[in-house]
C-alpha cells in the first residue's frame, strides 16, 4: 500500500511539543517560511517512502522501528530506567532519525544511476529519496550508534527549557574534533533531553537548540510561542 503522507520527523515523537489542540510551530529551512500547524501535518513529505527501484516497504520497516521506540522514549520520558533491549529499541529510533535526517532537504532529488540486473544486463534509471534511503544503510561513513554499542554507556536525562527539535535533533558530541565519539543528545520533549554518554564538561547542554539549528537540514519545530517564525527576514 502506498503511503502518501509520510513524517520526516515521527509524528508520534513530535506530539509532546503539541498543545492542547495539536499545534505546533514549525520552520521550513530549505523553503524559508515558519507556520504554525497541527502536528498531524508537521514535517510531512508526500509518498517519502515509497521506492520507484528497490523493492521494500520503507513505510513498514520505519513503522516497526518507531513502535517499539516511542514506548521506550515514553519509559525515559518519566524516568524509568530501560533493559538493554528498550535501549537498543530507543538506538534504533535514533538511527533511523539520523538516516532521515540527513535527506531530510533531498524529498525532490532524483540521481542518476546505472542498475545491474540479475542477468547481467545494465539500464539506466533514476532513484528517489526511498531508493537512496535503502542503499545508504550500506554506505561507509554515517554514524550508527547500533554499531557503537552505545547502549552500554552511560544513559541519564536532564532538565532544559523550550528545547526545540527537527530533523537534526540527534546530536554527536566529541571533546575533540578528530576524536572519537563521546555523548549523543536527543530532546525528549521541550523540557527535558536525553544524554548518552559521559562529556567531560555538561555547559554544551545550553546550547542545544543552536546546535540543532545548525544542524537540521529542512524541519526544526518547537512549542507554540518558542520559534522565531520570521527567522528568515533577519538571515537573508
């Protein structure tokens, strides 16, 4: 079943920065503009998922990642501490966060590539966001916390006020530009922030949304009243 309105950012995640009527404001990077919308339409790619080459069903595999994350999100969200399975329900979720994120401003691309079929034959054909979704989880290079085993760090959550979040909301820390990885950061609503990991010094948590803004590709959305909608007319 083809799946037309597809969340960049999970829908189910981004409902604690919703008020009582479902809104929340957003920034459009690519396109700068800010609104105010339902949550229900915040972030929301037209059939984002939907492969014209390979043959898998994103929308599911995304689907399953995100129902066995948003319980485990729920269970830091008031403090309970997680199994090492929850943990790496909640790693998972953050991988597939940093993969969609890092297309989050290429919805309308289309790359050239020359496909090898099964008997030997090649053709042209054009790939899409789900097509280059699928093989960039065989690409060397980006980050998977899975493959960090970053579950077995230390996981704590801290207290913040009018945190925002986007598409580059999952945040990689090192002490050193060159060193290894030391912290990961993910908001879990507007108050409140998860920290995997032990940094040396916890000041970087005051800077979390410039660090997400500068980070974020397409979508950073936040509580009604905590955006500038009109970042754009200073920027430009």
């Amino acid at each position: 079943m083809r799946v037309k309105r597809a969340h960049m950012v999970s829908r189910a995640y981004l409902k604690q920065w919703a008020d009582k009527g479902g809104n929340v404001e957003v920034i459009d990077i690519q396109d700068r503009r800010g609104f105010t919308t339902d949550v229900v339409n915040a972030t929301v790619v037209s059939y984002a998922y939907e492969p014209d080459l390979l043959n898998r069903d994103l929308e599911r595999e995304f689907a399953e990642v995100e129902a066995r994350g948003t319980p485990a999100i729920a269970k830091l969200r008031y403090g309970h501490l997680l199994s090492t399975e929850e943990k790496s329900d909640v790693v998972n979720f953050l991988d597939m966060h940093l993969q969609r994120g890092r297309f989050a401003d290429q919805t309308k691309v289309r790359t050239s590539a020359i496909v090898l079929k099964t008997d030997g034959k090649t053709e042209e054909a054009e790939l899409n966001l789900a097509d280059r979704l699928m093989l960039s989880q065989y690409m060397e290079g980006p980050v998977r916390l899975a493959s960090l085993e970053v579950e077995a760090w230390k996981w704590t959550t801290h207290r913040s006020e009018n945190l925002a979040t986007g598409d580059g909301a999952v945040l990689l820390w090192k002490e050193r530009k060159e060193g290894a990885l030391t912290a990961v950061t993910f908001p879990l609503a507007p108050d409140q922030v998860l920290l995997i990991g032990s940094p040396a010094d916890l000041r970087f948590l005051d800077s979390l949304n410039a660090r997400l803004a500068e980070n974020s590709r397409k979508w950073i959305v936040g509580q009604r009243g905590s955006l500038n909608l009109e970042w754009f007319k200073s920027s430009s």
